[in-house]
C-alpha cells in the first residue's frame, strides 16, 4: 500500500500516561496515528502495547485501579472529555481480541447485535443487508451465508475471529484495534486474517498490537516499538526494520532481547 506522511491523522495522542494503581505502566508517550492505513505496535511482554491500545476506545475504564491522563484526539476530539459516551466511541473505535469472542447467538445475531443497541438499521432489510455486508468485508459471507441461523461459536478458531471482525465493522467504525488477532489462529488462518487485516486497513485506521515481528512487517505501514512503557521509537514500517534509530529498537528486531 503506498503511504505518505502526508496521510491524514485519525489519532493524535500526547503525553499520554496510564497508571494501574501505584504501576506506572504508560509513560509521558506521544503518537499521531493515521487513516487508512494499519499502525503495528510492537514491543515484549508487559511492555504496554495492550494497554495504550485500550486508551484508544477507553476500554480501561472498565479497570477500578487505572487512570489515564494526557490528550488523546480522534478526529481533534478529545475522547477522554465528559461529553464523550464511552458506548458511542467504542462505535466508532471498535475492537477485535486476542482470542476469538462470539456471543452465544447465531452467526447472524452476533453482527447484527451492534447494529440493533446503536440504531442503525430502520428495518430487516437494512439489517440483513448490513450483516451480509460486514460478512462479506471479512471474507466470511461464502462461508457462512447459507447457515447464518447456526452459532457463532461452531465455526472454526479462524472464522470465529472473522465473524468478531465483521462484528466490529458491522457499526461502521472509523478505526479498528485489534489485540494480538492472530494469537490464537493457527498458520493458514493467521494467513487468512492478516489479508483481510491489510485490506480493512484501505478503509479503515487500523490498529494492530502483535508480539510477531514478521506480521508487523508483513501488513503495516508504520510501526510503533515500546518498551518498559516508554514509546522508544516510531517510523514507517520499513525504517523501524531496516534503519531503526534507538539502540533499544535495535536490540529488539534483531533479536537480542524480548
């Protein structure tokens, strides 16, 4: 995917820092995120990765012991203001897991589920045409199009994590997270998933934390290198693997530590 720096900025994050309890797990980080293209964050274990992604849609209000300070902008909004509904924002920012979650319904309930609580859809037809659209965005409507009263959690572990893909889409989000996707998968359907990734990221911001260098490599544009909590470096994919500029980044694509 051809990428400038002239991409415009989805996510504007600075002096962003997350504390669980006395932990300070976040420190003082600053990052631009842009549009239409997929941002890997990588780092080793405990590094904070996973958790400044949940900065992005606030999924860490749902922990009593954090606190997030700093500014984090979505479109120039500040997502963390008073007049923010957290349910709204995780709308617009939603959020694929590590390992597959389908809700216990039918293949078709569980995209249609998102669409019904916000709204979305004025009648059936709508609704049906926004679940076979957002089943088809995850390559799964062939699939699945002619059992879609079945459930969702008899699916295979990789079209399970395509029918939380579609999911996610099926609000029609602006920016997708997505915490370690391919964990879980096995070879062929990590292959799957990481071409449906580097698709969804021509429509979408999307954001991937992974601990495989190779996938960052593979389906990003930009990647961001953390450790210990600190963002150490950030560049184009390409540069952060081949020129890094921080010893610490360095040490950690070449395999030295992580």
């Amino acid at each position: 995917m051809q990428m400038t720096d002239d991409d415009p900025i989805k996510f504007r994050c600075q002096g962003v820092n997350v504390w669980y309890g006395d932990t300070h797990a976040i420190k003082d980080n600053d990052i631009d995120i842009h549009d239409k293209s997929v941002t890997a964050f990588i780092g080793p274990s405990g590094c904070g990765k996973s958790t400044f992604l949940r900065c992005l849609n606030r999924m860490n209000d749902t922990i009593d012991i954090c606190r997030v300070t700093g500014t984090l902008l979505l479109d120039g909004d500040d997502i963390y203001s008073r007049d923010i509904d957290p349910v709204q924002l995780r709308a617009r920012v939603g959020m694929v897991f590590q390992k597959p979650n389908p809700f216990p319904k039918s293949i078709y309930d569980n995209v249609a589920y998102g669409p019904r609580i916000h709204g979305l859809a004025r009648n059936r037809a709508d609704l049906d045409a926004i679940v076979e659209d957002s089943l088809g965005a995850a390559g799964l409507w062939d699939e699945v199009k002619d059992r879609l009263a079945a459930p969702g959690t008899g699916l295979s572990g990789g079209q399970q994590q395509r029918l939380c893909i579609a999911r996610a889409i099926a609000t029609k989000p602006e920016v997708l997270l997505m915490d370690e996707p391919c964990s879980a998968l096995d070879p062929i359907a990590t292959e799957t998933v990481e071409e449906l990734i580097e698709g969804l990221g021509r429509r979408y911001c999307v954001v991937i934390v992974t601990h495989s260098m190779q996938q960052a490599n593979r389906i990003s544009q930009r990647t961001a290198f953390f450790h210990l909590g600190n963002l150490v470096e950030y560049d184009t994919t390409d540069a952060i693997f081949s020129t890094p500029q921080d010893e610490r980044t360095v040490g950690y694509v070449s395999g030295r530590f992580g």
